[in-house]
C-alpha cells in the first residue's frame, strides 16, 4: 500500500489563537525546572481554556488534553495541550499556552484542525464509527509496509485518533500567479475530510540499520494515509579530535574516573551526562554499553579512530572526548544563554553511544532513550563534532516542545532546528563555553565541515544551494523534498536574520526577494536570533507548523521580546521574505525602521562582556532583579550608597565623508534619595585625543529617575573626521544609592 502524498494530507499553516499577548522590553531567561502542575492548576487551565472555546462558539464534544508542560520565562510556565473530539486526539490540531505565576493564561499559539468555521461536529462524523481494524493489525501493517523482516527495538504503539485529510489551495488574491511566482503566504490547506485512523509508531532494525516510522492507518479499511521517517540523523582534561585539549567534567570511579557529569542534569539512565562505549554493537540494535572508564583523569589521543583498534584505548578514548565535550557545551549553552535545562527543559540526562557499529558514517538521536549514537565513521571522519553533537542534542529539544513531524515543511523546519542549535552550540564552545550570551562569531555556518574528508561540508546555511540539492527559497514543491533538504531556505532565513544579507546579486548572501530599500538587510547577531527562534520553538510552534506558519509565530516572539515595532521585529520579517514566505518591508517606512547606516560602536549592548570598553569594566553584568533594555546585560553604575566614581569609556570614529551620524543610547535611573536635588549624576561626553571635553552630551541625576528605560539620541555629526571618547562618568555621594543603568549604546553613521 503506497501513502498519499503527505503535501495532500496536512494542512501546515495554522491559525494564531493569540488571546493575550504582551510585548516585553527585554528578554528574560528560562526560569530553573519546576515541578509538573498541580491537580488544582490543571483543572483551572483546563477551565479558561474550555471557557474560551465556547465563547468561539465550539460545542462540548471538542474539548483539550494537557500533553506536556516545561518551564517558561521567570515565573512562567509553558503547557501543551492536544485538541480532542469524544475523547480522541485530533492529529496536529494543538495549543502552546504559556501561564504565568496564578496560572492565568499569558498566550496561547494554535494549530486548530476543529473546522470551527463549520461548527466543528459534522465533519467529525467518522470518529461515531467504531473501528473496523484492531491495534495489533495496524502495527502489523504498518511494520511490515517499511520492515517486513524488522525486530522491534521499542515496543510499537498505536494510538486511535482523528486524521484530518487536507488539501493546498491558493488564497484568492494568489489565484492568477504563476507557479513559479508564489510567496508561502499565497497558499493555505483545507481540510476535505477527517478519517478514524491509527498513529503507528514502529522502531525497529533490519538489515544492520535501525528503521524508525510513523505511519498513519486508516481504521477501517486499513490503507496507509500517510508514513515518514522517525530517525532523526545527519549524514579532567581530553584530548579531542578537533579542538585541542578540553576541559571535560569526568567523576570518581572505583578504579580512576568515569565519563559521568554529574553537575549537568539528572535522573535518566546513569544519573548525569554520560558517555558509554557502544563497542561496534550493531546499529539496527545498539548496545550503548558501559560508561567509559580510566585510570588518569587524561582521555584520548586527539586522532582519528582507526577502525579494527581498541575503543578503550587512548585512541578509542578521543571518540568519547568528543562527544563528552560536545555535550557538555549543548547543555551549558541552553542553560546559560536560554536558561533551557537539558533535552526536556526540566534537566533530566542524557548520555551519547560512541562507536556504535563498524565504519558507520552516521549519527543519529533515538527518541526512544532519549540519547545518542555517533558512528567512527568511513566516508566520514568520527561523526563527535562539535555541531554534529549540537544538532542531534537539538532534535531531543524538539521531541519535548515542538515535536515537529519529520517530514514536509514540518520536517525542514525540524532539521533546520537542529542545524541552528549545532551552529549556535558551535559559536558557544568556541568562544570558550562560558557566559550569558550566544557569541557573535566563531561558528561556520556550515553543517559538518570537520567530519567531512574533503573538506566540503553537508550543508551551507547562507546559501544552501550550495549543496546541489537544497532549495534557497521556499516553493510550492518544498513540501516533497526530503527534510535535509527542505531545510535549506529556513537555515538561510536564520543566518539572514543573524547576520544580514548583501546587496550584490554575484554574492552568496544575496536574495532577490529582498526588493525595498536597502535591498541588504542588518542582521540583529546570533544571541538575539537564537532567543527569538528558541522562544518560537518551545512557546508557540505545534507540530504540523509549517514555513508560513513559522514566519507568523516568530515574528510574534521577537514582538514579545523587543516590541512591535522594533528593528528585530523588522529583521524577522525581512528575513522571510528573504527566502520567498511573506512580504518584505513596506518602501513607505524608509526601511521599516532597519538601522540606517553602520555602526562604530562595539559591543553597545555589553553582551559580548568588557569587549570594547575600557574604564570601570566591573560595572557590566547582568542581574535577574534588573532587566535590560535588550538582550541580558547592561552597564549598571553606581549604587553604592557612599561617595564612588565610575568612568567607563570607548574610542570612537566618525569618518570625515560622513554625511549623517547619530549617538544615541538607553538609561535606567533608580534612586533611594528622597529629595528633589541632584546629589548623583551621570554625565555623557565626547573627549578628545587630549581628554579635553569637546562636547558634553548630557547630565542625569537622580532627579531624572522614572521607571523603566528612556532612549536618547544625539546628532554628532559635527565631530565628523575625528576619533574621539566616549565617557560615562558617574558620579554618587555619601548618601542614598542611586542606579544609573546604560544599554543599547549606538553610533551610527552614513
């Protein structure tokens, strides 16, 4: 029985359910694990969101089911819930609801497959019918229609649901285009029917590889709906493979160490981050194996394993060097920069399997243990590179929040998730593996270069084209290709999004779908694209979200994060435009708010730490009782409460050809002093190679304290030709404290 096309069975983009939503000055790390809700929370949350249905006009037989929940933004908490129709599960019909500390409902982002137009019963007819196939026959079928011969590594499931059968159509005002013309917003997905069916889910291993299905089955007549691939893969001290001797966390065994982190997560199999000697057990049905031990707390050798030698050797060692350092950096990343705890947010471990098989050039995440295999490879060096690890650690990110169906545009943007976490794990380790903030460089953007023999990677976020099989842009025929493929034009939209595009048509970072001025869009750096990505993923995509789904929900985190209208907002928008989903920016706004010009300041927003600034450094930090203005540090002076003086300085250059330039930066001043004089103060200036002060931008006191931020900006251009400094000095008396907070600090010129 072959499977209908999957394109003819889903409909991807889905409805935003946007109830309440409020925009946030900055953004806020993940808060640390909490436990599950209580009986009480749920059956509120269960009660507000049954309360909202009915107001939509739904009838009582459609209702919702928590399905899983992780920890939100500071106080908040995040919920999954799976639309149902008597009692059975609608198939890729969710919401994502995120509540706040009295579990009032913040947001909800939905995928609704109810029909509600149609008052939701009557297409829902087949769900009356009872099943005319039983579960068992189901897994059999759908076994034996991918691994006739196949043992089962998992026990298979079938769960009875309703499978809503859909179909692509143009949206009126797309009807005349060409092909070849379409935009992802020209085309929407219908529902034509819903079918009583069985989700299958088989994983097995035949022929010396595991294979991993889910398959849908229709329960009265047995046909395959549809089918696709549930294997997510990609083609003391220690000395790794390809990045020198690092740091690796190992514990105290009973005859030396062991390659157990126990201070990064817990529970799972081992009881912390592990890494096991698979010791070529077959890949169609792995033995993870022992936990490596040693005598020395010293690993591996730095070389390639040589295939046929031993795995517990130093050689065999630097396999799991590898993969232990990998890991360690995934965890830490998502924890530090997005205060994401672990695969499922709330900070259960993992291990990674090295050496599972002999010569196997893959590695791959198995749902199933909730763990990794990486092969020592043939074609391929040792498959522990750093953004291998990254990625398929990624893939266990979207098992627990999104779990997008891995296949069709749902597919891409599942891979594609995975190829942004291994550049951005990349990014992390490289710049040492430490800090709040994703780095803005050290990374690639290039999927596997090191594991590659000849040097070429798998594939090239900017311009995935590159490979000779990944489109650059959406097309109607995306859905078709196979996810590692399909990928492409989201990777791209992200490395547009974090580092802008170009203007000339013979560059690789050109798009001409980028039509208004300036036709090169800024891109906002990795930290502040990877918060907005993350926030997407876990709070608002479901699992059929598709490539104009997507561009709806992640503008809708960055709007969250940094306000309607700000540049990131914009970023957002112009980079999905960029790869052909949605409009690009409107001529009328001059640049829809882009920053016009470049900029000479470095590291204005502090979040690449001290860099760039040189004085009272100690002052930039971060602090969860203050927020910033973007991002999560700042420079926070004063506040002593007795006579201190702050200075902190950056050299600047306004070229003598500008023709416009403009200073500008944000303040947050809090203060204990009660009476209306200006005992503390701010002062803002320009110096000159001399110290001499050529112009004083601006004095604040405490008498300028207000809640929250206020931006100032400043034509300097009449400094133009010169280098000059620039001076926050700082000045408090031996009385009340007072706060002067500086971010966002900006010297644009054109």
């Amino acid at each position: 029985m072959k499977p209908a096309p999957l394109s003819a069975l889903w409909p991807l983009l889905a409805t935003m359910a946007g109830y309440c939503t409020a925009a946030h000055a900055a953004p806020q790390l993940m808060a640390p694990p909490v436990t599950t809700l209580s009986p009480q929370q749920s059956s509120n949350l269960l009660t507000q969101l049954t309360a909202m249905d009915a107001a939509r006009g739904l009838a009582p037989e459609l209702s919702v089911r928590l399905s899983s929940q992780h920890p939100g933004a500071a106080g908040q908490k995040i919920v999954r819930t799976q639309h149902t129709y008597k009692g059975l599960r609608i198939f890729g019909s969710e919401s994502v609801v995120v509540t706040d500390t009295a579990g009032t409902i913040v947001s909800v982002a939905s995928t609704d497959r109810r029909a509600v137009s149609t008052g939701g019963l009557a297409p829902l007819a087949a769900a009356d019918v009872p099943p005319a196939i039983s579960p068992a026959e189901a897994i059999r079928i759908a076994a034996s229609s991918v691994a006739p011969r196949g043992v089962d590594r998992w026990p298979p499931s079938a769960e009875l649901l309703i499978f809503p059968i859909a179909r692509s159509v143009r949206v009126p005002a797309a009807q005349s285009k060409q092909e070849t013309e379409l935009n992802a917003a020209d085309v929407q997905e219908v529902i034509d029917r819903y079918a009583l069916a069985y989700y299958v889910k088989t994983r097995m291993a035949q022929d010396n590889k595991p294979v991993y299905y889910d398959t849908i089955i229709d329960a009265n007549t047995g046909a395959i709906l549809a089918q696709w691939p549930a294997l997510k893969t990609v083609v003391g001290s220690g000395n790794s493979q390809y990045n020198g001797v690092v740091p690796i966390n190992t514990s105290v065994a009973t005859s030396g160490f062991q390659m157990l982190d126990t201070t990064r997560g817990s529970g799972g199999k081992y009881g912390g981050m592990a890494i096991t000697n698979a010791n070529h057990s077959s890949a169609d049905n792995p033995d993870p194996g022992n936990i490596y031990t040693n005598s020395s707390n010293s690993w591996g050798d730095g070389k390639q394993y040589v295939n046929g030698g031993s795995t517990t050797s130093a050689n065999g060692q630097t396999a799991a060097v590898n993969a232990l350092w990998g890991l360690m950096n995934t965890y830490d990343a998502n924890r530090n920069a997005l205060g994401w705890h672990s695969l499922d947010g709330n900070n259960t471990a993992t291990y990674i399997a090295a050496h599972v098989d002999t010569s196997y050039d893959n590695a791959f995440y198995d749902d199933g243990c909730k763990c990794m295999y990486i092969g020592d490879g043939n074609h391929f060096n040792s498959l522990g590179a750093i953004d291998v690890i990254g990625h398929e650690m990624s893939h266990g990110v979207t098992a627990a929040t999104a779990d997008l169906v891995y296949a069709g545009e749902s597919g891409g943007l599942n891979e594609s998730n995975s190829d942004v976490g291994g550049e951005m794990v990349e990014a992390y380790a490289r710049a040492g593996g430490t800090g709040g903030v994703i780095p803005a460089s050290g990374n690639d953007w290039m999927m596997g270069t090191e594991i590659s023999k000849n040097g070429q990677p798998l594939r090239w976020m900017y311009r995935p084209s590159k490979d000779g099989s990944s489109p650059d842009a959406w097309s109607s025929s995306l859905k078709y290709l196979d996810v590692h493929y399909s990928s492409g034009p989201n990777n791209r939209m992200f490395y547009f999004l974090a580092q802008g595009s170009k203007a000339d048509p013979t560059s690789d970072y050109y798009s001409k779908y980028l039509t208004r001025t300036p036709a090169a869009m800024h891109g906002i750096g990795s930290d502040k694209a990877y918060r907005i990505w993350f926030k997407a993923l876990t709070t608002k995509f479901t699992s059929t979200t598709g490539y104009a789904d997507a561009r709806a929900k992640v503008l809708e985190a960055a709007q969250e994060l940094y306000g309607a209208s700000s540049k990131e907002a914009i970023a957002v928008q112009r980079a999905y435009a960029a790869i052909n989903v949605g409009d690009d920016i409107d001529e009328a706004d001059g640049g829809g708010g882009e920053p016009q010009g470049t900029e000479r300041i470095i590291n204005g927003g502090f979040e690449d730490g001290i860099n760039g600034w040189k004085g009272a450094t100690a002052v930039i930090g971060s602090d969860p009782a203050q927020v910033a203005y973007e991002g999560t540090r700042y420079a926070r002076m004063g506040g002593k409460g007795h006579t201190t003086n702050q200075v902190l300085t950056q050299s600047v250059n306004i070229p003598a050809s500008a023709t416009q330039a403009t200073l500008s930066f944000a303040t947050h001043i809090e203060t204990g002093e009660v009476h209306p004089v200006a005992y503390d103060q701010l002062t803002v200036t320009l110096k000159d190679g001399a110290g001499k002060v050529v112009r004083t931008l601006a004095r604040y006191s405490n008498k300028d304290a207000v809640a929250g931020y206020q931006l100032h900006s400043f034509d300097v251009l009449a400094q133009k030709g010169k280098t000059l400094t620039l001076s926050f000095a700082m000045h408090e008396d031996n009385s009340k404290p007072t706060f002067f907070v500086i971010d966002k600090v900006s010297l644009l010129t054109n």
